[in-house]
C-alpha cells in the first residue's frame, strides 16, 4: 500500500483557504484519502471531514502500547551515544561531541516534558516584570506592549544560554545552588530578568564522561567562580555538590545516568 503526498489546483483548507496538501493511495480509492493543512494544523479525512485531536486517551491499553512502539521507530535526526546523553555524533564523522538536547530530545529521551517554562522572579505580581511600575486595568504581567516586547528580548533573544540550561536556571529561580549568590540579569529598572549575563553555569552532578544525562535531576545551577572551584578541587564547593549529588542519586539515579550505564 502506497501513498503519495502531493498539491493540486483548487484543495484549499476549508478553515484558512490555504493551499492543502493531498495523502492519496496509489492503489485503490476505497482506502481512507486525506488532506492536510499546515497553516490551521488541522487534518481531514475525505467523506468524513476534519479530523479531531487529542483522542489518544481514547484508545484501549494495548492499542496505546502498539502506537508507543511504533512511534519509538520514528528515526532520529542526530545520533547520540546513549540515550539521554548530551554527547551527539556530528555528520561525516566518527566524533562524538557536546550539545545541550533539545526539548523534543528531552521529552523522546526520558518520556516527560521538563516544565519550568515561564518564571515570574517579581516579589509584588501587582508590579510590571519589566519596569517595576503599577499594574492597572486588567494587566497581569506588564503595564505595557513596550515592557512586554522589552522582557522577551531580554529572555528569548538575548538570554544568553540554550532552552535545557535556561529551564534549568529557571527551576533554581537562577540563584547559585552552593552559595546562594544572585546570577538573574537586574535591568535599568532594578528589576530581576530571568537571563545570564554569562556568569550562570550548568554542572552535571554525574558528569556527562561518566554517563550522566541531560535529566534535570542531574542538573545543578551554579555560579561561574563555583563550578570553576569544583573542578579544581576547592573544598567548600566539592563538599556542597557532592552532598547534593549524593541526595539526588538517592531519589534519581535511574535518570542521572545514560540508559546505556544504567544497562
């Protein structure tokens, strides 16, 4: 049974009246005929209409199992050493270097979304996030368009690290998990920005050469000057992470580690 995906003249979305594409069988028209809309991420099904989302729930136990495992055949885009490892093959070659995953990597890799997507680091939420004034009307986070575009910069654009570490940084409210110190970016305004200013770090408790993953459990939000200090062997540093990694191996060591050192 083959399908092809192709356009025609005249199949437009009946929602946004772009131009669909068609998923036609090449043997026999009796077979379920599909058109696809990407502007609307909408599908439907010829002689049925549009079709809805979000039915998996629907399906019975053993039917949900057979499409998980026919979703783990989905190819991956990158090779990486181990499952959960940030340690990715790059093309053409047989090296094998560091690369944060990606959201969709983090969710394929541990079967859970990490969360942590939006902070809100205001002591008043009656305050804008961007300029510290008064909220009036019915605003709940800027007290105007400009602050709202001026904070997305700030934590979007300019950020200054990749999505994983920036979630991880949020998680810790991007206060250094050893000493405590402030690493958020302060604004004209005094105001705490969830953003580095390149003194945020990210350590690997279980180190990525040992096997740790890229699993927020593995992950700790440390200064510039602590994760230097640890890795050379400066007391007050080793002791603190070294506590906390062993707390966390505790509840988590499953997840610290790569599923090819967990096997």
């Amino acid at each position: 049974m083959n399908y092809h995906r192709f356009k025609l003249p005249k199949a437009y979305c009946p929602n946004c009246s772009r131009k669909v594409e068609l998923l036609f069988s090449e043997e026999s028209a009796e077979l379920p005929q599909f058109y696809i809309c990407f502007k609307c991420k909408k599908v439907g099904q010829f002689g049925v209409g549009e079709l809805a989302t979000n039915d998996f729930l629907a399906f019975s136990t053993d039917r949900k199992q057979e499409i998980q495992e026919l979703v783990e055949e989905i190819p991956d885009k990158y090779v990486y050493k181990a499952n959960g490892s940030q340690l990715r093959l790059e093309e053409k070659t047989d090296t094998y270097k560091r690369r944060w995953l990606s959201l969709y990597e983090y969710e394929k890799a541990f079967g859970e979304t990490l969360g942590f997507e939006t902070i809100d680091l205001r002591e008043d939420n009656r305050l804008c996030k961007w300029c510290n004034h008064a909220l009036e009307g019915r605003r709940r986070s800027f007290c105007s368009d400009r602050c709202s575009r001026n904070y997305g910069k700030a934590t979007f654009f300019k950020r200054g690290m990749s999505t994983l570490p920036h979630r991880i940084a949020s998680r810790d409210r991007f206060y250094c998990r050893v000493t405590g110190e402030d690493l958020a970016v302060t604004n004209r305004f005094g105001v705490r920005i969830p953003a580095s200013d390149h003194q945020v770090e990210i350590h690997h408790l279980v180190f990525v050469s040992a096997g740790g993953s890229d699993h927020e459990s593995n992950l700790l939000t440390v200064s510039k000057q602590v994760h230097k200090d640890y890795h050379m062997g400066v007391a007050y540093a080793v002791n603190a992470i070294e506590e906390i990694k062993k707390q966390q191996l505790v509840h988590y060591r499953e997840k610290m580690y790569t599923a090819k050192e967990n096997s």
